[in-house]
C-alpha cells in the first residue's frame, strides 16, 4: 500500500481551480517531488497534505485512512518552509528540540536527539546560535534538523532550495539526496525548477493549471513526455508539427509541411491521419555538413543561422527549408577544435529513427 | 543627508524652550528654599521631607499607584487579547470594524469620555462611584494602546512562523505559551509602562468618574493648587513627571518599532 494516497483530489478558490481531480500514489522512502510553473497548484497539494487546506472534492490519504478532518498537528508529517520559518527568539538548539518539547519528551531524551539532528545536518557546533546570526544555508539546514528530528513518516519540503544562490543550492542539493537516502523518510518536495527536479527525485509529478499532466521516473520523463507541456517544460525541446501518414506496429511516417518526411517508432496504437508534434531533444541530433554523407533515415538540410558556444557544448539554431529552426546540441569533444561549424555554413541535421517521441493533440 | 538650514535649528529651539521651560521652572522651584514661586532664594529638599509627611498625598498617591498597576496589568491582558485577535481572525466586516472601535477611545476627547462614563456608571450601571469606577475608566482609555502594539508587533512576524509550530506538532496552547508570547512579550511591556503612565498621570477621566471617597494624586494636586501653587506642589509635579519619563523611556526600549525615537 501507498505511503500517502491523493484521490480525485479538487480544491477551488472562488471561481478559480487551483487543483483539478488529481490523483497519485507516493511511496514509502521516496523522493518525490511535484513540479510545475508558479501557479501551477503545487504548493496548493502540499498545504492540503500537511492539512492547513482541505480539498473541497476528494481524499487524501495517509497509510490508506483519511486524513479528513485531521488538523497540521495530529498529522505525523512535518513541512521545511520555503522561508524557513525558524523562531527568532529561540536558539539553534531551542527550535530544533522545538517539535520534541511540544511532544512531551524527557529532557535528557531532547538533548540526546537535538545533537543527533544537528550533527546528521553537519552543525553540530552551532546550538546556542540564534537564526539571525546564520547564514541561509545553515537556516535552512537548521529547518530540516528541526522537521526532521521526531522521525516523522513524511516530509514535506515547499521551494526551500529556491532562496539559496546558485552554488550553495547545488550543495544543498547533493546534501538533501545524502540527507533523504540517510534517514530513509519520504520527502515530498516542491519545486518549479525542472533541473533541480530532475536531479533531485525518484519520481516527479508534472502539474500544469491544477492538473497532473505526467508522474513518472526523472529519466522517462526525459525522454518520453506525455505531451507538449510536458516536453516543453522540462529541458529544451524542438517541436515540429506533423501528421502521420502511415503506421505500422512500432514504425511510423510523419509528414512536416514544407520539410518532408520523418520517420519514427512508437509503440502505441497510432493510426494514419492523426496530427500532432514531433518532439525532439537537441542533444539527439547530429549536425554535419552538407556534403558529408550520413547514414541516417532522417536528413535535412539547412543553414546555420545562430550559435551559442558554450565551452563544452555549443548550442546550433538550423534554419530547414521550411523555415523551422530547429535547435542541435554538439559536444565540442574533437582535440583542436573549438566547434565543427560556423553561422552562414550550409549544413545537414541529422537524427536516428528513433531519437524523438510523436504527441497527439 | 543635508543639514538644516540655520533658522530651523532656531526654530526647533524655540519650540522646545516653549515645551520644556515651563517644566523645567517647576523642577527648578521644587528646590527654592522660599515659599513663593517668585524668585531663587537658595537650595533645598525640605519641600520633598515634607512631602513625606503630608497623609492626604500620601493616600492620593498610594490610590494613584495601586489603580494604575491593576488598570494596566488588566488593559494589557486585555489589549494584548484584542491585538491578537485583531491579527489572527478574518471575519468580514467585523474585521475592519473592530480596529476602529477599540482605538475610538485613544482619539476620543478626554472630557467626552469622562462624561459618557459618568453617566454610564451612575444611570446605566447604578454604581457607586469610588476604585471600581476610576478603574474600569483607566482599562477603557488604555486598553487601545495595548491593542495597537501588540497588532503592529504581530503584523511584523511572519504567519508562517505559527503555521510551523502547529505543522511541528504544537497544540494552540502550546503556540501561545511558546512562541505568540514570548514574540508579543515587549510589545506587552511597552503596552503595561504606557497604560500606567496613563493611568497615573490622567485628570480629566478621574475627574469625572471619582466622586467624593477617592482621590488620585493630578486630583490631589488640582485641589491643592486651588489655593494656591505652593512649592510642594512643585515638588510632586516633578517626582510625577520624573516618573512618567522614566517609563516612557522604558516602554520606548521594549518596543523601538511602535514609539520610534528616531525616523
């Protein structure tokens, strides 16, 4: 059975949908996080998990009973506030024995697991702190020793990288996948940043709008989007709209206006006729020139029209003969060269069958 | 920043001579070792000693003392409970109403105050006037101020900070106990020190609502001055002031954010 259950879970503000019928299973020991745009309805689920919101349609459920009519306090879950959220007038020490205090432990049992937390967070030596003398690196580990320190079955983290800049958030993030395989606790993260989702997590759940476009493993996720939005969202993405032409059981033949055929595979039942987009990752497509011969099916030929070098890669915008510039990422790994082509030069893209995904719709 | 121009150096002067002469000249002849207010003959602390014997001032200022620590230890309570309220809940229309009505007593006039109390205690309520009357008086004018500190005290924290400690487990007592109060703690403190130098130094209120058993010490000087203002009058008005000035200063260090010394 699943750690933590939402079923056709609704919830509306005024006229407005801020989570629309959704339903998912998060298991126990996982890392899982929710990802979409701001306004997307994250933060929403998350406030009804933790229980200051309750959903006007729907259940949640933890360890299969339901957590209606539960309040935040009873709920053995804890959430790490994206301002952290730290009691100003109590020490290091006082906030973290905090969630203990209140539960009624012994005082020797408090400081036995306050510098366990504390230690397990690296900050070992810094108890009689207050948190207006830490840095937001050190508030923030301070908020998860704190949400942390009475074991609870989940935990729930709201945007708390997010503040952090971008080196420090980098190791934090590594600190947070030691933290979670270390405790072995279910944490629920929050998230608008695709990277960090896709770096940090077992399983992500897209939301678009206040619906769950797709939850899938960081990888599938990658390769395989449900839709547009999904592609879209997470990562960079070339989409070329198509129509099928034919389909066989696993090949398909999509037509692009103006720029010919493209040959696919898809596993699904497509039939011919059927319109959507051809999404491909830049770093999937090849780009030669014109005049070198490749052996793949799916060649066109372009120029290049802009590019962005970047050191270890450079970023290749082709200008195709329908006018479509289509995005190919090159990693600049050939000794003695900076790249392998310059704007202006006339060039063929070039992709294997099966390096992209067709979306209906 | 600039500095100011001369003349409003000049006339910052002259506004606070015009403020603190006259103050200063009581403190001054508090020590004048003559019994008119006329001219400086030499120094002296007999009028203080003499203070010190006088039963009337004694009992005046006893009374004053006693109204003022349980008029602002109830206002804070109070007070304290309006703020929090005042912040916590959003109830439509009430919400914006209740600010209003309980600061109209810190706006309203004094004398206009005095009198509806009065008619109040003696027609509605039908109570004798004496303790019980100045008291409900001095909570109703302080128990505003109370409420404001502690809402502007509140508003300044984050609401994430209580929605934390419930998520970590505490009940709403336990809230209360450990992280509301000590938060709103020097915004009380602030709160107490200025409802008892109020209370203490209030005249128009008390005037009104005393009647004839109790007497306050501004009722106790009022009346001596009637005759005349003697040195020892001096001598009270400027321990009274020493008093009220302390414990501004004091409620200004609890709550720097509410009674700003600087901009």
């Amino acid at each position: 059975m699943a750690l933590l259950e939402l079923r056709n879970v609704t919830r509306r503000f005024g006229n407005l949908e801020a989570v629309k019928d959704v339903t998912l299973a998060i298991e126990a020991g996982e890392f899982f996080t929710l990802l979409g745009p701001s306004g997307c309805g994250k933060t929403t689920i998350l406030r009804m998990i933790a229980g200051f919101d309750a959903p006007d349609e729907g259940e949640v459920l933890l360890d299969g009973k339901s957590l209606a009519g539960v309040p935040p306090e009873k709920r053995p879950l804890h959430t790490v506030f994206q301002n952290y959220a730290l009691f100003p007038h109590l020490s290091v020490s006082a906030n973290v024995a905090f969630p203990l205090e209140v539960a009624g432990l012994s005082r020797a049992e408090c400081r036995r697991r306050v510098a366990e937390a504390l230690a397990q967070v690296h900050l070992a030596d810094k108890g009689a702190a207050y948190p207006h003398e830490l840095s937001g690196g050190q508030k923030q580990r301070v908020a998860l020793a704190r949400a942390l320190v009475n074991r609870p079955r989940l935990l729930l983290l709201d945007e708390p990288v997010s503040a952090l800049d971008a080196k420090l958030r980098e190791q934090m993030q590594v600190e947070l996948i030691a933290l979670q395989r270390e405790v072995g606790i279910t944490f629920v993260f929050v998230t608008h940043l695709q990277e960090e989702a896709l770096a940090l997590s077992h399983r992500i759940a897209v939301l678009n709008a206040g619906r769950l476009e797709q939850l899938d493993e960081p990888d599938k996720l990658y390769a395989q989007p449900a839709n547009r939005f999904v592609a879209d969202f997470i990562g960079k993405i070339n989409l070329i709209e198509v129509e099928v032409t034919a389909a066989s059981k696993v090949l398909l033949t999509l037509k692009a206006p103006g720029l010919g055929e493209i040959a696919a595979t898809d596993p699904r039942p497509i039939q011919a006729g059927e319109r959507g987009a051809f999404a491909l990752r830049p770093e999937l497509i090849r780009v030669y020139g014109h005049k070198e011969s490749a052996d793949l099916k799916n060649r066109f030929e372009g120029r290049v029209k802009e590019l962005l070098y970047l050191g270890d890669v450079t970023l290749y915008k082709v200008e195709l003969a329908n006018g479509f510039l289509i995005e190919a990422l090159m990693t600049n790994a050939a000794p003695g060269r900076a790249k392998f082509h310059e704007v202006g030069d006339a060039v063929a893209v070039c992709w294997r069958h099966d390096a992209g995904v067709f979306l209906r719709g | 920043m600039r500095k100011p121009a001369h003349w409003i150096w000049a006339a910052s002067l002259g506004v606070y001579a015009f403020l603190y002469i006259p103050l200063a000249v009581v403190v001054l002849f508090s020590f004048n070792d003559s019994t008119l207010n006329a001219q400086w003959v030499g120094f002296t602390t007999h009028w203080y000693t003499k203070l010190l014997h006088d039963e009337e001032m004694l009992r005046a200022a006893a009374n004053s003392i006693v109204i003022a620590l349980l008029a602002s230890s109830m206002a804070t309570v109070l007070g304290a409970m309006a703020g929090i309220a005042m912040q916590r809940y959003r109830i439509r229309y009430l919400s914006r109403a209740l600010p209003f009505l309980v600061l109209t007593p810190v706006a309203m006039p004094e004398i206009l105050l005095g009198v509806s109390l009065l008619l109040f205690f003696r027609q509605v309520l039908d109570l004798t006037l004496g303790y019980l009357s100045i008291l409900i008086a001095h909570i109703t004018f302080s128990l505003g101020f109370v409420a404001i500190v502690v809402r502007v005290r509140l508003a300044g924290m984050e609401e994430s900070l209580f929605e934390a400690a419930r998520d970590l487990g505490a009940t709403p007592w336990q809230i209360f106990r450990r992280i509301t109060l000590p938060l709103i703690l020097p915004a009380l403190a602030a709160g107490f020190l200025m409802s008892f130098t109020l209370s203490i130094d209030d005249f128009v209120i008390t005037f009104f609502v005393a009647g004839v058993g109790v007497t306050t010490l501004p009722l106790q000087i009022y009346s001596m001055i009637k005759v005349a203002v003697t040195p020892e009058v001096n001598a009270v008005s400027t321990l009274l002031m020493a008093l009220t000035l302390t414990l501004i200063l004091l409620a200004s260090r609890f709550a720097p954010d509410v009674l700003k010394a600087r901009g």
